[in-house]
DNA sequence: CAGAGCGGTGACGATTTTGTGACGCCGACG
DNA sequence: CGTCGGCGTCACAAAATCGTCACCGCTCTG
C-alpha cells in the first residue's frame, strides 16, 4: 500500500489521531489545518486519498471538494469526509458532490482503517497490497512475487506494477496513454510506443506457461486484461 | 482535437515555436503578448484551452488567472503554465489559482504535444461506456467486446463503433452520409458505397450468430438496426 | 422485357497499427 | 571504476484494417 493520504482537519488533535493510525496502517499522512492549506497540498504532492473534515474555518469541506473536482489534475483523487453525527444533511450533500465515503465522529481506529481500504481498493486497487489471482495466475505485491502453476516468475519492476494494474482493473480496455498515467504516473513524459515494449516484455514473461493469453491487444484502442480465455 | 488555442507569451521567438508546434499538433493557436491582451481574446473567442507564461510584463499569470476564474463564462477553461526551472513555488501557486497544469521551460516540443493532449482529454467528454444490449447480442464499450449468445464476435475498429452507433440508434433508418457524419466523424471525404462495404463486414460478423438480421437494408434510403427480427 | 438504379460482394493495394529485435543510457552494485 | 540489469527509443517487419473498384444480381418502371 503505502498510499500518500492528505488530512484536512482544523482540530490538532484529532489531526494528530488520525496522523498515527495512518501511519500505523502503512501509509504516508500529510497534514494540513484548513481548506485552502490542503489544497495547496494537494497540488503540491496529489495524494492518492483524502481525509476531509466537513466543518472547516473559512472554507468549506464543500467548496475544497467542489475545487477539488473543478481541476482536471485532482478531480480523480478519492475522498473519504469526516462529519459530526450531527450534520447528517452534509452527509448526502457531500456524497452528491463526489465524495467516495464518510465516517461520522467519533471513530474507532478500526473503523477508519477499514473505510480507508474499502476506498482504496474501490478506486485505486492497485494501491494496495492485496493479493491478485486469477485462476493460476497469482500476483502478490506485499512479497513482490507473480506466480504461474505454482511456479515464480521473474519480470522487472515496471512489468510487475502493469501486471499489478492489468489484474486488478481486469476486462477492460485501457488506451496507452490512460496506461501512462496509471502505471508510469502523471507528470511522466514518455512515448506511447513504450507501452508495447513494456507489454511485450511482460507477455514474454506470461509465455512460458501460456497466461499471455490474458493480456489482449485491442487495435485502435489499447490492451485488455481477461479472466478467461 | 482541432481545438483553439491561445498563447499568452512575452517572448516573440517562443510564441511563434509554441504556435508553430500547436498548428503542427492540428490545433488552431490564438496570440496574445501580455494578459491584457490575453483576457480580452479569452473574452472574444472562448479559447479551448489556455498556454500562460508565468512570468509576462505588466499584469503576472497569477492575476490573469484570477481574473480568468472570476468569470464566469472563462473559468472552466483549462489553462496550462509555463515556467521556468527556478520559478519553483511559482508552480505550486499557479496550480493552487486553477492551473490544470504545468510545463518547465525549456520544453521539448513533444512534451508540450503530450501535455496538451492530457489536458484537453480529461476535459473532453467522454463517450458514454454504458452497455447496450438487445436480446442476446450484448456490446460493451468499456470491454470493448461484443457477444451475441455469449460468445465473443470478432470486428475491426470501424465495424465496432458503427455497431455501436446502431446499437445506440435503433429502429431508425440513417442515409449512408449521416452514418458518415456520425461514425466517421464530420467532414470526412469518403465515398458513400464505403458504408455498404463495412455494412457488409459487420453483418458478416453477426451471421454466425444470426444476428446480421437485424440491420437491414431500406433500399433507396439507407441501413437501419431494429430490435426485433 | 429491356434498361436504369441500387445494393451486395469479392478482391486488391494502400495505409495504419502493432510486434519485435537491437541499441544506448543510466543508476545500482560490487 | 567496470559490470550489469532494466528502461525508453527507434527502425523495421508483420499484421490487420481500410477505402475503392469492378462486377453481379435484383427490383422497379414503362
């Protein structure tokens, strides 16, 4: 996992609580005390989970949530809110405006924790540390091993993270640029081509025991990965 | 793509290489040398997106862009600026004021291309990816696969979205030049008799299946996709 | 029944897209 | 300081797809 989280919330210590589960948790925290703190933040790092206190000084959980959107560079970034189990209006106001989840004050640890997966898995499930399989084909990236018929299979470091993605975003089509960004990152500037390369080395590696079946080639839009055959 | 761009640069020698390098890109570039001069081109032409150079005599980027967004017709453009290397927390404040994105000056001309290309597509409306299915023959934009009776049929790009479009469009007859329009995309010079060929392999395609029943010839007006058989 | 008009069909060359092998660069490591 | 593995790019090969055409058969008309 590892996943860089940004906080947003006034409260030092409430910040600080959520901080050390965070970081418990295996994730990078980063704080900020308001609104306009955190989108700077934001920008500065995008981060690929968000923490937003709803009740704020001067901006709003809404408004960040609405700029947040607006840009096109933060618009996909997960967001889970915090609301008082007053403001439970907030609640539906946020989720209408885009957030992924809430979790009302007070919290236990666990519960963050499990809400934080459950985003991270929905929306960015290479992100975590989940094993991947299908049928014979195992992925596991806490031990950064890919396993076929039982047997380890040896790729590098940039096939490894696009198997990851591939397996865990299955049976659908990914243009090489959405695959860029997805596996290369952001702000990267390399050649779409490379992408062949990269699927070549990989599929290479998939040969052996016949699972490069599963990693399609759609003309005029991109690769695909497939459960089946 | 074919989008209208403006340039909002200082230096007569980049202005012209970026405007060079937009028109190579297809795109139609739009001058400006100062943000006065900028604002009030954004105001006549609604530019699709905006190069803005950080560093411009009289009125900085930064005011531009907070002019820009305060508008409301102009605050969805997406804007793109250019900085350089040593203009690091520049960056970070321009990203903070709405920028969607940056470039470090010097650029390469690929780079530029690449940028954007990323800021125009995540702007861009996406075509919808939502299932459609008529009795057994299902088409999934998202897979990018079509099954009739649950087994996979094999087509060409081409073939793909103008099922696509029939599939969206049912029941209705269409002329060979509004399929043009519709699947090749506006303006394209083809002879018409080309639609009856790709007509022909689309139906090829779904004979196995039977499923070519369903898009019929209207002679003496076009083709049309109907539900029932 | 002939002719005209229209759509179906198979073939073909051109073009576009993807696969592949090789190369140079660079940072890690010894 | 040299080696090595991995990465990004390129140029070329292979493959798939595209747009056109010529030809055919059918249907409608008069």
């Amino acid at each position: 996992m590892a996943a860089q989280i940004l906080v947003v919330e006034d409260e030092a210590a409430i910040q600080e609580l959520i901080a050390l589960n965070v970081r418990q948790a295996g994730h990078r925290p980063m704080l900020a005390g308001d609104a306009e703190e955190g989108l700077a933040r934001v920008q500065q790092t995008l981060p690929d989970l968000i923490l937003l206190d709803w009740m704020l000084p001067g901006m709003s959980g809404i408004d960040f949530l609405r700029r947040l959107r607006t840009n096109g560079r933060t618009q996909g970034i997960p967001v889970i809110m915090l609301t008082a189990r007053a403001e439970e209006q907030d609640k539906l106001l946020g989720l209408e405006h885009g957030a992924d989840d809430y979790i009302t004050k007070p919290f236990s640890t666990r519960e963050l924790n499990a809400r934080i997966k459950a985003v991270l898995r929905r929306r960015a499930p290479q992100m975590t540390e989940d094993r991947v399989e299908f049928g014979d084909l195992v992925l596991d990236p806490a031990t950064h091993r890919i396993s076929a018929n039982g047997v380890d299979l040896q790729v590098g470091p940039t096939e490894f993270k696009l198997l990851h993605f591939f397996m865990t975003h299955p049976e659908r089509v990914y243009s090489r640029t959405q695959i860029l960004d997805q596996v290369w990152g952001d702000h990267v500037f390399i050649e779409e081509r490379t992408v062949d390369v990269h699927i070549r080395r990989l599929r290479s590696a998939l040969h052996p025991t016949g699972h490069d079946r599963l990693l399609q080639t759609v003309r005029g839009s991109g690769y695909r990965f497939t459960r089946v055959a």
